[in-house]
C-alpha cells in the first residue's frame, strides 16, 4: 500500500510539473488550448481558483522595458496581442497582482496559446505589518 501512495504521488507530481514554466518561484501555468490568432494569448488568471480582476500583464524585452501591456476583465481573461513583425525570442510575459507573487513566462512558450495561470499570494513575514511603539512621557 505504502509503495502505491509512492507511485501515485509521483505520477501526479510529474503529471502537473508538465504543464508548469518550470520555475517553481514564479507561478503555475497550464495551457488550455490554441489561441484565436496565433499572434495572440489569452490569459485566465486565479488565484486560488477564483479569477482576478485588474491584473497586469506586460510584455517585457531582455532589458526589462515594458513593450506592451493589459490588465484582466471581470472574469479574469486578458488578451495580448503580439505585433507581426515583433521577434519572440528573449520577450517575457510580467504577470503581476497586488497581494501575489508576480509570474515571468517566456513568451515563446506561450505564443498562440490559452493559458490559464495561477497566481500565488505573496508570502509575509511574521514581522510585516503596523508595529505599535509606546511613547513615553518625560514628565
């Protein structure tokens, strides 16, 4: 019994590892199927399961500047649409969030795609946040 827990256990892990950018420290992505145009992708981002309204999506070059950009809809979906005469190679898709990690995506990957992606929260340390100091009187 212990063994198939195992060999379950490892199915699923390299099952779900097949459809992620393989960088575990930026997000989880999955794609869905071909795009409208091949020129395009589509996004659905979530955050644990539920769509995310006004995220950002840019499009960077290998020196970080913002080519293009767009935020998602009510239901989560964004499209960007990739000039025809822009070259793929070394472009990054910035998917970002407040209160999230922001995802890096090669855009060669995703290229003529639906994806969906998933955003993970951002993680906090125990001493983030408002932290009270008494003042004392010097009377």
């Amino acid at each position: 019994m212990k063994y198939l827990i195992i060999l379950l256990n490892l199915c699923c892990f390299s099952a779900f590892s097949q459809t992620t950018s393989g960088k575990a420290d930026t997000c989880q992505y999955e794609i869905l199927s071909e795009a409208a145009t091949k020129n395009m992708v589509e996004f659905v981002v979530s955050e644990n399961g539920e769509p995310l309204v006004g995220v950002n999506i840019v499009l960077l070059n290998r020196e970080s500047d913002t080519l293009k950009g767009t935020i998602s809809h009510v239901n989560g979906e964004a499209k960007l649409i990739i000039d025809n005469g822009m070259k793929i190679k070394d472009k990054t898709v910035r998917i970002s969030f407040i209160g999230s990690q922001s995802c890096n995506i090669d855009l060669s990957e995703i290229i003529g795609k639906k994806v969906s992606v998933k955003l993970k929260p951002e993680k906090k340390d125990k001493d983030d946040g408002v932290k009270i100091i008494p003042v004392q009187n010097k009377n």
